[in-house]
C-alpha cells in the first residue's frame, strides 16, 4: 500500500499547466478555494509555465509556498520530469538527477511528493531508468514515482526493474477520449494497484459550453444527462470520469473560482449504468456490440 494520498479527500487534483509565473494573486486565489473545497494534490511539471518559459509554473508554486504556507498544509505538490525542449524527451540518469534537483529548489522543498516521468524516452532503457528513479527514492528526495502517457507495456517494463512501486499513472482521460478504457492502461492500474490521474478532464474546455463543434455529440449527451439530474454538462462529464472502479481522479484545470465550485457539484452524481455507457457511446459514435 501506498503512504502517499493521491486521490485526496476529494476526488479531484488541481493542476498549474495553464498558470503563468507572473500570476501570482491569481493562482493565490484559486489555491485558496482549491484548499478550502477538501482538495489536496497539486499538479505541476517543470517544463508549465508557458511557452519559453521552463519552470515558471514551479516557481510559481514555490513563491505561492514561501507567501502562503498554511496552504501547503497536508497536500501532495506532485511534479514532473523528463520533458527537455529541443530533445524532446530525456530520461537520461544525468538529466532526471538534475531535472529533480532543479524542480526542489523552484518548488522550495526538500522532497518531491511524487516525481513523474512526464513522458516516456524511447531512448531509455527502462533498467536504467528505474535504477534513477530508485536512488531518487532512495536519497530522499522523491517520495513516490508516477508516470504519465506511458503504454501498458511501457508501465510493464518499468515495474518490472523497479524497487520501489509505480504509484500512480497520469494519462488523457475524459469523455471526449476514451482510449483508456480500451488500450488496457486502466486494467493494468487495477491489476498494479496504480493510483489512476485523467488530464484535460473536460478536453482542455472542449467539453463545456462554449466548446467548438467538435464533440457535439458528446456535449449532447451530456447536456441531456445533466438536465435531468440538475448538474452541469461538465460536472457530468467529471461524474463519468468518478464512476470508474479503477478509480480515476480528475485534475482540474480551470482558473475560474465560478467554474471550479461547477467542477465540484460532480461529486453528488453518480452516474448509472446507461447514462455511463451512452457517455461512452456517443464519444465513440457507435454503439457498444
Ligand atoms: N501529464 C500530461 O501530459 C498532462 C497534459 C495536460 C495537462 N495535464 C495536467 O492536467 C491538468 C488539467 O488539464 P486541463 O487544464 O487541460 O484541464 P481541463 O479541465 O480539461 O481544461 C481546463 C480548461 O477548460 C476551460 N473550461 C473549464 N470549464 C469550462 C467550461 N464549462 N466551458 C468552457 N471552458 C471551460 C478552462 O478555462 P477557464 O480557466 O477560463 O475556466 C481551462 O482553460 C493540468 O493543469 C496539468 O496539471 C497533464
């Protein structure tokens, strides 16, 4: 079992892609109401930040750290390595010791709740990896290890090398991209006991009100689900996500206070079976056989 929580009191993670450095009252605010509303991981990489500008969300985090502490109280700061812009990927021993020593020092803590590997490097050889990550553990510097947008054979060859576990997988999950329910990569978690983080959970905004024609079908879908529960189409489209066994935490990404409370009335809904289904169905724009 895993020391570290990862789905939080609330099965919601909050997450800083969309954050600029320079906004600091703004992301003060979300933090705030994201703490206040039960929600206890944090989700950066060190390569947010906005284009050009590597690291600039986890030194937001850590101005955030320094000015408002109690806001850090008993949550999980997790981020992300392995990401090298002109490379593009790079799980090399020398640059994930780096990249680690670089994301504590932005992030202004002594250990990294939980360190993912943002994307796979096929240039990797996953015992060399896993010995990385390892002595991170180890050294204490990391707490946990994810991965995110790894295949279940990439998930595989890792864990195979690895002491310590693979806690958690982050990957595209959401109403409008269901693949995990079909490539194996949540059966591998349930079969692993691998803690299970969806992305772009509403599609990047694709799926709320304002979203382009794209995904019409599945807005419907959720439009008519929501009306007749009186939620939201987008906290229904985060029910889905919560209705999974595996079970799946969304990471939220919005910077609207307004939108945030919407996102969080998901978690009075449970969906039944043909409401779930009909959600995956219309994504797929077939029926199941
Ligand atoms: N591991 C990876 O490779 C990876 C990749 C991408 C993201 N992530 C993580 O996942 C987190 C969440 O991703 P995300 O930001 O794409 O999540 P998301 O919740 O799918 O999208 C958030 C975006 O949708 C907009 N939005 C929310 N509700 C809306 C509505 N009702 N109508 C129209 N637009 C709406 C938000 O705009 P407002 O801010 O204006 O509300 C925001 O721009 C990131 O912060 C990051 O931590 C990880």
């Amino acid at each position: 079992m895993l020391a570290l929580s990862v789905t939080g009191k609330r099965r919601f993670a909050y997450g800083f892609w969309r954050y600029r450095e320079t906004e600091v009252d703004a992301a003060a605010e979300m933090l705030s109401l994201v703490r206040k509303s039960g929600i206890d991981h944090l989700d950066t990489a060190d390569v947010y930040g906005g284009p050009g500008a590597f690291g600039g969300a986890e030194r937001l985090l850590g101005v955030l750290r320094a000015r408002t502490p109690e806001l850090f109280k008993g949550a999980v700061v997790a981020t992300k390595a392995g990401v090298e812009p002109g490379s593009p990927y790079n799980s090399s021993p020398e640059y994930l010791s780096a990249a680690c020593e670089a994301s504590l020092s932005r992030l202004r803590v002594d250990k990294i709740d939980l360190f993912y590997i943002h994307r796979p490097d096929f240039l990797a050889h996953p015992a060399e990896l896993a010995e990385t990550l390892d002595e991170l553990v180890a050294s204490g510097k990391v707490g946990a290890v994810g991965v995110s947008n790894f295949t279940t054979s990439q998930v595989a060859a890792l864990a195979r090398h690895m002491k310590a576990p693979i806690a958690v997988h982050q990957l595209e999950f959401s109403a409008a991209q269901v693949d995990p329910l079909f490539d194996g990569t949540l059966a591998q978690a349930m079969a692993r006991g691998i803690a299970v983080m969806a992305w772009s959970p509403l599609a990047g905004g694709r799926l709320g009100e304002t979203g382009a024609t794209e995904f019409s079908r599945v807005r419907e879908t959720l439009r008519r689900i929501g009306e007749r529960s009186g939620v939201s189409p987008t906290a229904v489209a985060l029910a889905f996500l919560q209705r999974h066994p595996a079970p799946v935490t969304p990471i939220l990404g919005t910077k609207t206070p307004a939108r945030l409370r919407d996102c969080l009335t998901a978690d009075a809904l449970t969906l039944s079976r043909p409401d779930w289904y009909a959600i995956v169905e219309s994504c797929l724009g077939q029926k199941m056989p």
